[in-house]
C-alpha cells in the first residue's frame, strides 16, 4: 500500500493542484450551460463532467509517479468507458422532464462511486512499484483504505463548509454579508473549494497510513461484536421459517430486500472479521460454531429472495427496482456459495476460497454496474419490453396498462406510447386516449388535452338531474386532473344535485369513486364555483350501493349541530374532530 515514502510532495501538490482544475472545469462547464442555455440533458453534463470527475478521483486516489505509461493509459480508458456509458444515458432520458434527468444523474453518479471503489485495488496494484504482499492481503488492504478514504473526504467537507457557515454567520451579525454570498453563493468558489478539499483529504490519508489503521481496527473491533448477534439471527430465522410457511416470505413486498440484506451484511462481517491475517475466528469454540453455521446456511437466503423476487415479477413483470434486486441477488448468492464452501470443504485452511471469493464477487459486481449503463441491461429498457409483452401477451388488460411507468421511462417509454397510439384498441376509449395523446404532447399529467365536451361524456349524471350548463364543465376543468380517472363505462363519476345551504337552489355534488372524495360546487354571481370536498365516503360504498341510496331518498344533507365563531363580525371556521359529535347539544 502507499505510505509517505512513495507518495513525493512533487506528486501531493499536483493532485491538490487536480482537485482544484477539476473544481474549476466543473465550474466553467455550468456556467457555460447557463450561458448557452443548453438543455438538462447535454454532453457536457452528461459525459464530460462524469469523465472527468472519476479520472480525477482515480488519479488522486492511484497514482505513485506521473512518469508511468500505464496510469495514463488507465485514465484515458476509465474516461471513455465513462464518457460513454454517459451518451448512452443521454439517449435513453430523450424525452424527460429535467427533475427526472436530474434523479438520473444521480443514481449514476452513485453507481460511478461503486465502479471506482470496486476498480481501484486492481489499478494500484498494478501501479504498485513493489507489491510486497500476498494478492488477497493486499486486495483486503487496499479495499479498506480506499473506504476509509471516501469517509475521510466526506466528513473533510462537511467540516470544512460547517467552519465556513460558522464564519458566514458571526460576519453576517454584524452586518457584513461578503462572505455569505462568497462561500454559499459563488458557484466558482463552491467547486473549487470542493475539489481541493476533497483532493487534500486523499492525499492525507495516503501519507497518514497508520491513523487509517488504527481506524480500521476499531471498526474491526465493532463487527468482531456484531457477527455473532448476525449469526444468531440468520440461524433463528431458517430454523423459525418451516413453522411459518414460505407462503409468508412471498406474501410481503420487501421480503427479497431483507433477505438479501442479511446476507449481504453477515457476509460483509465475516470477510472484516475473518481478515487474511487471521487463519481462525476470534471466538470461543461454541461461537466458532455457530458463525461456521450460519455462514454454512447463508445461501438459502439469496435463494429464498430470489424465489421472491421471481413470483413478483412472474405476477408484475420486470421494473428497474426488480431487476436491481435480482443483480444484488445474484452478486450475493455467489459471495455466499463461496463462503459456504470454505467452511465446509476447506474447513481448516478457509482462507484458500476466500482468496477467489473475494475479488471475484467485485469483479462480478463492477461488470453488472457496467452494463447496468448500456444496452444489455439498461433497466427502463427491459422494464418497457416486460410491460408492453405483458399487454400485448393478454396477461393485462388495457386498463391496467401504466402510462405513468412509461411517461417516465425515457426514450423507450415515448416508443411504447407512441405504440400505444397506433393501438385502435386501446385508443378506443376515450380516457386512454385522452392521456396518451396528453403525454405525447408533453403534458406530465396525461390530460392536457381534456375540455368540456369530454369532461360532460365521461361523467354520469344522477337520475332526474338536468343537463348542467357549460360554465359548469369550465370550472370543473380548473381541478381536471381530479378527473382524470372519470369514465362512463367504469361508472365510476356521477354528478348529481343536492341543496348544502338550504337557499333553495342546489348544489351540483360530485362523487369520485376512484378517490374516494366528493366534491361540491355552487353558483353565484361571478359563475360556478369550487366550495367543498369531502373525503371519506362511508367505508365499502360503491356505486350500486349510491345508486340504491338515491332511489330510496337516503342521500340528503345534514345540518352540522356545532357552530362557527363571529370575533368582532369577523367569522371563525372551526373544525371540529370526531369527539364533538359524542356531545351533541
């Protein structure tokens, strides 16, 4: 591993000094977007800032001398490989409205966090310029720096701008706001201080080598505690799941995620605790046994999560959020095979299988989050094909087709909508129509294209109930998105009279089964106008049920027996909770 000796102050200054350029790039690419006005999703953002920021943080975190070739040559293949994995992000969020581009890029930017962690102990060592321990030893090492690393960066930066609002805020008590509007509105200041914040704390963790052991060991210290309650756990719960049935497992949405939780995080504290240096567990023989035993046991979890997740996705289909399940599952089922290997055919000398183990589960992980970001398994792209296959297939009927799901699934949602377009089956009905066609024209609701005309034909009038006018269809249209769930062959909008005020003129009162709510409006002078909503309709109605209701005359308004306050001629709304109707006058 790196120490001071082989770390030069030639080559600390200019990793501080990249920091800072970094920062600076950073800075002037926005600017420039700005400037330009370019929009969300441009190269810039996309595939330069990416690129580069991951060059530099590899560059900070692996290089011993600028002179070698290789470490050029790395850099330039991460920044491709990056730059690239960026165009195809770019192609696929075409269509998206900036807040979801935005969520994009962060869920990318955290995947980019792992594909470096799980990158770096490979390019050290090659970078090495004497490697003077055992590969997985030094693989182990370099793994827990690098960590520790990016937790010293984090808690640098939070520190240094929690000084910095400190300052900020004494000057600002007297009256002087120069360095509030320095520190916390100057985005050149913020980047450039960022960076070499950042590149300083990676360059003091690399000279400091010791500190970072001694913070290694305490956190050692803490899993030797924590695994024997983990091998407890895992071996309670597989003993305890016969009695309870496997029906249980499936009957909850978050089975899969907790049982690959506790997997992964038993697995991840036996690789801390049973470290290279260490051929035997740190317990007494019966605890030995029990941890021998639950990690013996540990693969039936990534096998129950999987079956999980394969009944879910047999019932739904794909989704991002599956398939990143079933990748996590994966990468967890080989950690544990392995594990569970080690203790049972290499019982005395485990440490063998660990040394593949290991880097291969990292390397099977680094390959996933990689493609994750290209065509193979691009998440929205496999979850539109499912949703579609499934419709097309008969396994889902038009209804329950979700244009919300694919209004936000970028280029490969707009397709399937525009497939769905070309679809005289599902255009049929007026309200799927209605909300593809909105969406295509870039309404984020689906409803742009809603007026009067549709809002009267897809909303049931009560019996009896004249034809409302038109001025009453307008003001509903100031709220459509309550009623874009309104249809007449579902029968589930019906608008009907009723007078709440007892001035002899009624009210036109909509329910919404949908929602559940009830809506009341009245006219007045200047037109209809929205007045009430109600939204908690008597538990199991439906509406045969309000139907019957209107025809025996058991739908009618009720005086509420507790008053408002007049203060000087000035009305005082109260609103009073469910104890008040236990004391009626």
């Amino acid at each position: 591993m790196d120490n001071s000796e082989t770390l030069s102050p030639s080559t600390r200054l200019a990793v501080v000094l990249a920091g800072a350029l970094q920062g600076v790039l950073c800075y002037a690419i926005t600017w420039y977007i700005g400037y330009a006005k370019l929009p969300t999703d441009t190269l810039w953002l996309m595939c330069v800032i990416p690129a580069t920021v991951v060059m530099t943080t590899t560059m900070s975190l692996a290089v011993t001398s600028f002179r070698k070739p290789f470490l050029w040559l790395a850099l330039g293949m991460t920044g491709a490989a990056v730059a690239a994995m960026g165009g195809w992000l770019k192609w696929s969020v075409a269509g998206l409205e900036s807040w979801s581009i935005r969520d994009e890029m962060l869920v990318f930017g955290f995947h980019l966090l792992l594909m470096t962690l799980f990158i770096l102990p490979w390019l050290q060592r090659r970078l090495d310029p004497v490697p003077t321990t055992s590969f997985y030893s030094d693989f182990y090492q370099r793994n827990w720096h690098n960590a520790l690393t990016l937790l010293v960066i984090f808690v640098s930066n939070g520190l240094f701008w929690l000084v910095l609002f400190l300052w900020a805020e004494l000057f600002e008590l007297i009256g002087i706001r120069f360095f509030d509007r320095l520190f916390f509105h100057s985005d050149g200041f913020i980047s450039v201080a960022t960076g070499v914040v950042s590149a300083s704390a990676a360059v003091l963790t690399r000279v400091q080598v010791r500190l970072l052991l001694a913070l290694q060991n305490l956190l050692t210290l803490i899993a030797t505690g924590l695994l024997p309650l983990m091998a407890a756990l895992a071996l309670l719960f597989i003993g305890a799941l016969p009695f309870v049935g496997f029906e249980t497992i499936s009957a909850r949405i978050s089975a899969a995620g907790l049982l690959t939780t506790l997997a992964l995080l038993l697995l991840f504290l036996v690789t801390i605790v049973w470290h290279p240096q260490r051929q035997t567990l740190p317990y007494y023989a019966p605890l030995r046994g029990m941890i021998r035993l639950a990690v013996a046991i540990v693969p039936a979890y990534p096998v129950l999560a999987g079956w999980a997740l394969w009944l879910r996705i047999s019932q739904y289909g794909w989704s991002p959020e599956r398939l990143y399940g079933v990748l996590i599952t994966i990468v967890a089922l080989v950690w544990a095979v392995g594990f569970c290997a080690s203790v049972l055919i290499q019982r005395r000398e485990p440490q063998q299988i660990h040394t593949y183990v290991i880097p291969a589960t990292g390397l099977l992980s680094l390959v996933f989050l990689m493609l994750i970001h290209t065509p193979v398994l691009d998440p929205w792209r496999i979850s539109v094909a499912s949703h579609m296959a499934r419709y097309q297939t008969g396994k889902i009927t038009a209804d329950r087709v979700s244009l919300h799901m694919l209004s936000h699934a970028g280029r490969k949602g707009r397709e399937a909508l525009q497939t769905l377009q070309n679809d005289p089956q599902f255009m049929s009905n007026p309200k799927r129509a209605r909300e593809v066609k909105g969406l295509l024209a870039g309404s984020p609701r689906g409803a742009g294209q809603m007026t009067a005309t549709m809002l009267e034909k897809a909303i049931q009038l009560a019996p009896g109930m004249p034809r409302p006018d038109s001025a009453l269809w307008q003001a509903m249209l100031r709220e459509q998105y309550r009623f874009e769930s309104c249809s007449r062959a579902q029968r589930n909008c019906l608008l009907m009279p009723l007078d709440l005020n007892a001035d002899g003129k009624p009210e036109a009162v909509l329910y919404q089964f949908t929602d559940r709510a009830i809506m009341a409006y009245t006219h007045t002078g200047t037109g209809w106008q929205h007045v009430g909503d109600g939204w908690t309709m008597p538990e199991g109605l439906t509406r045969e049920e309000l139907d019957r209701a209107l025809q025996q005359g058991k739908v009618k308004p009720v005086v509420k027996p507790w008053a408002d306050i007049e203060i000087f001629g000035e009305r005082v709304d109260m609103l009073y909770g469910s104890g008040a109707s236990l004391r009626r006058p």
